[in-house]
C-alpha cells in the first residue's frame, strides 16, 4: 500500500492524519533542536508562502489567468494591516477585525485587476498583471508625499503583533513544560491558516465554481456556450486569490513587525508562480510541496559558503552569487526533469485552441 | 401558426471583410422538430450557428427564441434562454473527465457559491450530489456509462461527439444545435447516432442539425434549408428541397453530392 493509499483507507485515514499532525506539531521543537531558531523562523514563513502559492494557484493553477503581479496583493494586505494596527496613524485595530478587512481590501484589488484584462489571456495577461504589481509597489513607495500615507521607502515600522486582551504572540510563553517563543506561536498560527487555505481550495476545487474554472482554462469560449458567465468566474479567481494574498500579507506584516516596499517586487511574484510551477499547477499539496521547498532550498543554500571555505580553503566565488546560481541550476534541473510539477495534477493541461467558434 | 414557431432568425446578415458570409437569412423552427441545416463547405452554416449562439453578433437582423429577442446576448445567456450547442471541431474540456464535462453542463441550472462549496453547506452537498446524478444519468443516456471517469481528450473521436451531446443536453436546453455531430464516424456509429437524436427529440428537445451525411439529414429532419455562399436557396420538406434544381446545382457546382 503506498503512501496516497493510506490517506484515503477508511480504516488509516485517522492514523495517517493524527501522525501528519503531531509532526506538524512537534516540528517547531524538532527543528529548533537540530537546526536552531533560525529554521523555525524559515519554516514559518514558508507556511505564509503556502497561503501565497494556493493564492495564486486558484488564478493560473484553476483558471488558467498568468499572473506576474501577484505579490501586490500581499503588499495589500500586508500595508492595510501595518496602517491600521501601528504608530504611523496612531491607530491599533483589533487583528480580528483588520485580517478579515485586508482579505477584502485585496479583493477589492483583484477584481480592479480582473475588470481591464477580461479579453487578456496568456502573454498580454502578464505583461499587465506585471505592470499592475509594479504601479502598487510604486505607489507604496510614493505615498509619503504631499500626505505621508505609506512613509514611503523607509516602509512602517513597530507594527502590532497579533495580540488580544493581554496576551501577545510576540512574548514568550510556557506550556506544558515548552517554550513557546514568539516564532514558535506565529509557526501555530501560520499553520492554522495555511491548513484552512488547503481545505479551502480542495473544497473550492470540487465544487461548481472549481469546475467552472478550469472550464475556462480548458476552452474559454465552450464554457461560455455552456452557460457558464466567463466574466465573473473570471473576477471571482481573481478575488479569491487575492483574498488569500491578502490575509496572508496582514500576518506578514504583523509577524516582521516592519514592512517596505522592497518585500513586494517583481521577483516575489515570480518566486510564488515558481513555486506553483514547480509544485504542480492545480494540484494542491504539489503546490503547498513547492511553496515549502522553495522556501527553504535558498535558505539550505546559505551553508555553501563556508562549505566552500572547508574544501577549498578560501572564497572562489561570492556566496550569494553562487548561492542564486545554485538556486537557478535547481530550478532548471527540477523544470527538465519533472516538466509538469514535483506533484502535477491528476488533470493534465489542455491543448490551447484558438478561440473562434466552430 | 407562430406559436409553433420556436426560433425564427430574421434577416441575418453576418460579413468577414468583403466577405458576406451571411447576406439576409431567414429560417424558423418548429418546436419540436429536427430542423436540418446543409450546404457546400463555406456555405456560412457554422456562422449561423455562432450568430445564434452568441458567438458573433450579427451585423444585421433579429433572433426571436421562444418568443424573446436574444440577438447580441452574450453566449452564457443564450445558453440561459435554452439553447445549446455542439462543435463542428470538438471542444470538449480536455483535463476534465467525461463526468466532470456533463457536469459543468450542470453550471447554469445550479447556484452554489463561493460561501456554499466552502462551507459546504447541506443545500451546497446535496446540490452536488443531484449534479452528480444528473450527469450520470446523461452520459448513461448517451451510451457513455462506461467512459465516466476517462479523461475527455483520451477518448475515441464517436465517444467525444457523443459527450459533446451529453455537455449540451446538460444544461436543459430546449434546442439543441447540432454542428456536424456524425462528421468522422463509421457507418456502425452514425446509426448509434441517429437513434440518440430520434430519442432526444421523442424526449421533447427541438434539434437544429447541421450534417454533411445527406442520408442522415434527410432522413431525420422534418424541414431542412439550404444555404450556399451566405444565401439560403431553399427550405421545406426533405423531399422537396432534395429535388430544387438550385439545391442540385449548388451541390454539383460544389462538387458534392
Ligand atoms: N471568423 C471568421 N473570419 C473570417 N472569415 C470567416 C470567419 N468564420 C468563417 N469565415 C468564412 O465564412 C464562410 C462561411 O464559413 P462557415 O464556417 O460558416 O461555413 P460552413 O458552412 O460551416 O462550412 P463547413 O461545411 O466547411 O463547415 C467561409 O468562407 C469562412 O472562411
Ligand atoms: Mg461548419
């Protein structure tokens, strides 16, 4: 019986979770153990990244919209959040109240994309969803003057953690004999949500709206003979994923506890649609695969510089070039030999037609 | 006896460039009838089917479908209005099961939403499960039980006709327009075929069939019209419109019989 098997017995099913879950528990001290606080911290925010990802997956995994701009909607969420909740207007918001209102101001964001590129598909599609990602971050990078709105470059910074009444997850806390420090609550925290996004999208994938997606994707132009409304499901993947941009952007900003401009450029969008590459576009545990992996191979890839220094007894190259180096060789090596994702989708990708009728 | 009259397309007028793929066409179906539309290749006949369906606007003239006017709705309101459609070149959803295809025909006549799938509400399961049934029952309708759960690109040319068929009937049409459904089958095929749409006719779906098998057409349809380089040249009964020597020289001319 492999692996897949046991999730779906009847009998396992409970086991194969139960285990899935203590290991997700315990990871945190696991890996504080060996590793130390650093790769707890890196395990956290790779949950974050698996929020992004499956994000992004409803929009080019389910409908099959290329989206290079992506990353907007985190800075969305992630700047509603650090407004609202630090010194820069001297309000602090309830986190309860300002995830729920990131998620909408990012949708609100997604479909103010969605509207112009209804007709765009393919190559037009992401040059303009680029083009969108980049005027958001040049905006936030703008909006200090005449009003000071975003502080500009120099970004917001003492942003609230998330806290309620007295208890903050930026202290440190002791429970049954652990320590939970403040990455250590934000890991559980991270993981609740990152666990909600995969059941939402499974959910979403099975359903009416999930079949209408990749409908779209499929053969636009059928599926709107079919009855389906290709502009607003369109719009709905677009705020859908936004929405999961947006939350996740509000945790970021609340975890970092500073946010600028420069955490949301062009290559973040492109490290999440390469990590929905990777993983397997639609198909989400191959998605939330590539998002942890590729959060983690650049930060695995640190420990070559002093590798470098053991072997051959000085620096040949400058670690962080050949770190990016190494990185790209394994993107390319992942691309040629698995070219559909670490764990493609049961449902391969159709042919593209052309879109004229008959 | 206009009651009778299901789809009456007045005047369509559809040009490409200098092209007049459609000048002034005029056609009206009866309910429940097998309506056949033929003509030599460019004739302008997937035109009028694209026009109807909301594929292309017409430049010109008007669509009454059961008594509302539907020129230059969009495709998904057409479709909503009760009429669907099948594909000269097949266009199934590859990636999708046999199943999953019958069942996005289910879209328009069901409701869940975002909130619904999410939270799986017990309107939301039980509506899958009657979309579930209902596509199951369509494919069995359409001697496609077997393939369920084979991917729609992976399937023989006859099955995929017969699933586009399925999709379509999914959506509870009241006609059902057919564009060359038994193009590329055998002679065993066609006559599976040809029962089928006798069937969904007995069941109460008027049928629009466009069809180069002259066997077929004429021996299905009630009316038939001919066009020929974007002008109809012909309508009537089969026998009649067989032997109109502008339909026998557009076929000769085509070098078609
Ligand atoms: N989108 C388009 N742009 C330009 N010309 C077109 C377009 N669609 C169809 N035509 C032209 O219009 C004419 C009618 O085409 P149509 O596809 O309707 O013919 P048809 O009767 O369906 O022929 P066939 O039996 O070969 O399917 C043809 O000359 C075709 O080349
Ligand atoms: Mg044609």
């Amino acid at each position: 019986m492999n692996i897949a098997a046991l999730f779906s017995d009847r009998r396992w099913r409970w086991f194969a979770w139960g285990a899935v879950a203590l290991l997700l528990l315990a990871l945190p001290f696991i890996t504080e153990a060996v590793l130390g606080r650093s790769w707890v911290r890196i395990i956290a925010v790779s949950l974050l990244f698996v929020m992004l990802a499956l994000g992004l997956n409803i929009v080019v995994g389910f409908a099959g919209l290329l989206d290079l701009g992506y990353i907007a909607f985190f800075a969305v969420g992630a700047y509603s959040y650090a407004l609202l909740a630090s010194p820069q207007f001297a309000v602090h918001w309830p986190f309860l109240l300002l995830l729920p209102l990131g998620a909408a101001i990012a949708a609100v964001f997604g479909i103010l994309l969605g509207a112009p590129t209804l007709r765009l598909r393919g190559d037009y599609l992401a040059i303009v969803t680029l083009g969108f990602g980049e005027i958001i971050r040049v905006f936030l990078n703008n909006l200090n003057r005449p009003v000071n709105i975003t502080n500009g470059p120099q970004g917001i910074t003492l942003i609230d953690p998330l806290q309620m009444g007295g208890f903050s997850l930026a202290q440190t806390h002791s429970f049954a004999g652990l320590t939970f420090s403040p990455v250590h609550n934000y890991y559980f925290v991270f993981l609740v949500c990152a666990a909600l996004t995969v059941a939402l999208s499974l959910r979403l994938q099975n359903s009416r709206i999930g079949r209408a997606w990749v409908a779209i994707r499929d053969d636009e132009l059928a599926a709107s003979a079919m009855g389906i409304n290709t502009r607003n499901v369109k719009l709905l993947a677009f705020a859908m994923g936004a929405t999961f941009g947006g939350v996740a952007g509000g945790l970021f900003a609340s975890f970092q506890g500073f946010i600028s401009p420069e955490s949301f450029q062009l290559i973040d969008s492109i490290m999440v649609l390469c990590m929905v590459v990777l993983g397997g576009m639609g198909n989400v545990a191959g998605v939330a695969l590539g998002a942890v992996l590729l959060t983690a191979l650049p930060e695995a890839l640190r420990y070559i510089g002093p590798l470098q220094q053991r072997w051959f007894g000085g620096v040949l190259v400058d670690p962080a070039d050949l770190r990016m180096l190494l990185f790209g060789l394994a993107l390319v090596l992942m691309m040629l030999l698995r070219p559909e994702g670490l764990w493609p989708a049961r449902r391969r990708h159709a042919v593209k037609r052309n879109t004229d009728g008959g | 006896m206009a009651a009778d009259i299901l789809l009456a397309a007045s005047g369509i007028r559809k040009h490409f460039g200098g092209l007049a793929a459609l000048s002034d066409v005029s056609i009206s179906v009866r309910r429940g009838e097998i309506f056949g539309l033929i003509g030599p290749n460019g004739a302008g006949k997937t035109t009028l089917f694209n026009v109807l369906t909301g594929l292309s606007a017409p430049d010109a003239g008007s669509l009454v479908f059961d008594g509302q006017r539907i020129e230059g709705l969009k495709p998904h309101a057409v479709a909503g209005h009760g009429i669907a459609r099948t594909f000269q070149n097949i266009r199934l959803f590859g990636s999708m099961t046999a199943l999953e295809n019958v069942m996005v025909g289910r879209h328009l006549r069901s409701h869940t939403g975002v909130l619904g799938a999410v939270l799986r509400t017990r309107a939301a399961v039980a509506e899958e499960l009657a979309i579930t049934r209902r596509a199951r029952e369509l494919l069995d309708y359409c001697g496609l039980a077997a393939r369920a759960d084979d991917f729609a690109r992976d399937l023989p040319y006859g099955d995929q006709r017969r699933l586009e068929i399925a999709r379509a009937l999914a959506t509870d049409p009241k006609l059902l327009a057919l564009d060359e459904p038994a193009a590329g089958m055998n002679a065993t095929e066609t006559a599976v075929l040809k029962a089928l749409l006798e069937r969904i006719r007995e069941d109460g779906i008027t049928l629009l069939l466009i069809e180069h098998d002259m066997k077929l057409v004429m021996g299905l349809s009630h009316s038939v019209a001919v066009l020929d380089y974007g002008e109809k040249i012909a309508e009537g009964e089969p026998e009649t419109v067989q032997r109109d020597p502008r339909v026998i020289e557009a076929y000769l001319g085509g070098g078609f019989v």
